[in-house]
C-alpha cells in the first residue's frame, strides 16, 4: 500500500503542529511545583506532565485521523488494526525534566505497517524553539531550514553522544563495554538524555555519530527519519536495517558508519 500524497502531507502537518503544541504544555509544568513525580523503577521516574501531554496528543491524532493505531510511552494509544500506526513520546528525557535541566522534547512520527516505514515525523524541544522534522522523501528541517549532516569522515576527530539504559546493574547491557572501547579512540562523548535529540543534532551536524541499547520505537521512530533525510545512516548495531521495533540504535553521518557499526561489533 502506498500513502496518498495528500494523506502524508496532512499527516506531517499535524505532527508538527501537535508536537508544538504539546512542547507548550511541557513548558507549563516546567520547574513546577505542581508538576508531580513518581517512579516506574528507582531509575525511571514520571511525572504528571508525561501523562498530560501523551492526553492531549492522542486526543488530537484522533481528532485528525479517526481510527489510526497510536504506540505512546504513558500507554494512551490503542491498537485499532489501522495501517497508519502513530509513535508518540510525550516528554523524551523526563528525568532531565524533573531536575530541572532544560533538555527535553516531544517526539511524534508516523508509520505505514504494510511497509514497515516512518513516513513522517517531529521532534519538538520547546526550552530553545528548535522543531526537527521530516517527510519521507522530502529533506530534514530545523524551522523550516534544510538541514545536513557533518561532513567529519575522521572518528578521530568526530563528537558522538551515547545513552544509557535505565538497568545500569545489567553489565551485559549497559553501554559500559561499548563505551569503554570507542572513547578512547574519538575526540569525545556526550550524554545528553534524550535519544530524540541525539539524532537530530546527528541529522543537523552538531553531533557526528550516537549509539544507544534498550530503547522503544517512540524514542527513535521520528528522530531517524530526520537523520536519514538529513543524509544520515541508522541502522543496527551489527549494519543490518533499522528496524524501530529492535531495541538498539547506530546513527552517524553515513561517512562515520562502517566505524562505529564496526565498534559496536568488537572488530
């Protein structure tokens, strides 16, 4: 099945602007002493705001597109058997949220099941009014602006950024290892702690490359389309396809690839 044109438009359209509008919510409940915070586990925290920005952006997917399919992190989608499937993060890096630190976003993309795509997507970070997205096809955007990403071929001299998982005691999984090997080999490192940001400053060339373990498809779903319509490369750790579902990221710039596909990978 292939989208009708006017459908996708419609469809990135709305993405952008409920991702705005949603960041304004965010901004309300920001350093709030009404804003509440509670722990799914000790190292992964919620706070009400998730629950009320996830509220309003599937009410108005719905309003927009009855019936669609919505996967959103606080669990208000609902599978309807829809080809069109909605990954919705209400608030990606909570936890920088509720400390206060001024890094955070609302991350929307759009899928077609029977192609298993990303057809559009944004990424909205309302602290510094910078709006990623991307239309299958159509070129990456920061405010309207094309983007691209760096054009660093030298890991040497490349910045990457990294995550980690919230089970930091599972040594098998944690990043520790993958860390350890690439540091020493590139200019630096950053941790940022949001996965959506990551690939979009990837996507723009503020970042060279990003690798990340264990995360769910509204973490990566819009932030990869922008990077690879930015000229960026998303795959697996070990190359193959990217897949949204697959719990694990390797982005970079294309040229920086083989490189970091082949650190991950231990040779």
């Amino acid at each position: 099945m292939q989208i009708p044109l006017d459908l996708l438009r419609e469809m990135d359209s709305a993405a952008r602007e409920i991702a705005f509008e949603a960041g304004s919510i965010l901004m309300g409940g920001f350093r709030s002493q009404s804003t509440t915070i509670s722990y799914k586990s000790r190292t992964d925290m919620v706070t009400s705001m998730d629950s009320e920005s996830e509220k309003f952006i599937c009410r108005e997917i719905w309003k927009r597109f009855p019936g669609h399919a919505i996967v959103a992190e606080e669990g208000s989608g609902r599978e309807t058997g829809s080809d069109y499937l909605w990954y919705v993060d209400p608030l990606d890096a909570t936890n920088n949220y509720a400390h206060g630190i001024p890094f955070f976003c609302v991350s929307i993309a759009a899928m077609l099941k029977s192609s298993g795509k990303i057809v559009c997507g944004a990424v909205y970070d309302p602290c510094h009014d910078e709006l990623f997205h991307a239309c299958r096809g159509s070129g990456a955007f920061l405010n309207g602006k094309a983007i691209r990403v760096s054009a660093t071929s030298d890991h040497g001299i490349a910045l990457f950024s990294t995550g980690f998982p919230y089970a930091k005691d599972d040594m098998e999984h944690n990043n520790l290892k993958e860390l350890a090997r690439i540091l020493p080999q590139i200019q630096c490192i950053r941790r940022l702690g949001s996965a959506a940001l990551d690939l979009c400053y990837t996507a723009c060339g503020r970042i060279d490359g990003y690798w990340e373990p264990m995360l769910k498809p509204w973490d990566t779903a819009a932030g990869s389309l922008v990077l690879t319509e930015a000229g960026g490369t998303v795959s697996r750790y070990n190359g193959d396809p990217f897949d949204p579902e697959f719990p694990e990221i390797a982005a970079t710039n294309g040229k920086l690839h083989g490189y970091l596909v082949g650190m991950l990978c231990g040779n």
